[in-house]
C-alpha cells in the first residue's frame, strides 16, 4: 500500500473507533480489552495519542525512566493520557485528529497502520462487535507483522504452522498444519491475542494455545 491509502485506511480507523464509542456507559470504558493490562479506556486513549505525539526528548526521557521496557512505557503512557480527558474529550481527539497525518519519531507508517487496525479489534471484539477493515489494510499489516520480529515474533512463535486468511488472499509459513480464518483474527493471533482463536479452523488451531 502507498502512504496515501495508509493514511487514508488509519483516519477511516479512527472515525469507526469514535462512533463506536458514542454512547458507551462509564462501566463500559473500564471494561478490560484484549490488550493485556489495558481498559477499552486506555486503549482510546492510546490511538487518540498517536497523531499528537510528545517530541522527541520526552520519549527518551520515558523510555530511561522505563529501562527501555516500551510495552510498560506505550500502557503508561496511555493510561496517564486516558486519566487527564474525559470519555467524551477522547472521542472529540478521536474524530478531531483523525486526518491528522503525524506520527511518534519511533514507529513507522507500516507500525502505525497495523496498531490502528489491532487496536479497534481490542475495543471492538469485547462487545462482540464484528469489524472488518478493508482486505488491502489487511494483509499490509499482516505483511509487517510477519515479517518483523520483536516485539510479536510471530514467524518464529508459529512456526511449523501455515496460516491461510480466507478472506484476503493472503498466506504465511511453510509448515505443514494449516490455520485458516478471516485475516483480523490472524492479525490478532500474531500479535497475541489468544481471544481471536475462536475465529480460526483447522488442524493447527488446537497447536494455537500452546505457542
């Protein structure tokens, strides 16, 4: 995919995520996601964030302050960002940047593009919400995952498997027991969320729950 299409895919991913969000209660926003550790609240706040970044420098200074854990780094930070706006002022940054095209120093535009669309699925799927972004955003981001190692080291924790979207065109692995499914659910198991297991068929889904 082109920058533009990117672009494009994110702000359409971000919209989805405010009119999702529109009449949610408070308790709803406490609800855990299918990010570990992270509220549907902190979630928000986190793809809220992204187009508004902090510059340079205060990134550093919170990845020293955290030894360099950025998983622990990314949950503060967005739970501090979520702690200082309302829900309603959330879904406001939500809409109000969504065409905004900035993004933080450390990640690139094919990170950001599959963050976005991971990070709707963690809000969404825990309502039983089904979303499926466009086929093309699909399989770019399950191209970057692949390919990249950490933090989700999917090609070597799946391996020995080949998974098989159906609905994308889109294949990964070499091994000779196949998972197949929609390619949001093989996007979320690759980026370890167990809860998109359900989606998935054949003989290597059982194999899913032991990686």
């Amino acid at each position: 995919m082109d920058a533009d299409t990117i672009w494009t895919t994110v702000a359409t991913e971000r919209r989805y995520l405010a009119d999702l969000l529109d009449g949610l209660s408070r308790d709803d926003w406490e609800r855990p996601s299918l990010c570990t550790e992270w509220r549907v609240r902190d979630v928000v706040a986190h793809v809220a964030w992204t187009p508004q970044p902090p510059g340079p420098w205060k990134l550093l200074t919170a990845a020293v302050r955290h030894r360099f854990d950025f998983n622990s780094m990314n949950r503060d930070m967005a739970v501090e960002f979520a702690q200082q706006r309302s829900p309603e002022q959330l879904v406001d940054q939500l809409r109000r940047y969504a065409d905004l095209r900035r993004k933080p120093v450390v990640t690139t535009l094919e990170n950001l593009l599959f963050d976005t669309l991971v990070h709707v699925q963690d809000v969404a799927i825990p309502f039983g919400i089904q979303h499926t972004p466009a086929g093309p955003a699909t399989a770019a981001a399950l191209d970057r995952v692949w390919a990249m190692g950490w933090p989700f080291h999917a090609k070597r924790r799946l391996r020995g498997l080949r998974l098989v979207a159906t609905d994308v065109g889109w294949t990964g692995g070499e091994g000779p027991v196949e998972v197949r499914g929609p390619g949001t659910a093989l996007l979320l198991t690759m980026t370890g969320r167990p809860a998109a297991h359900a989606q998935l068929d054949g003989p290597g889904v059982a194999e899913l729950a032991t990686r």
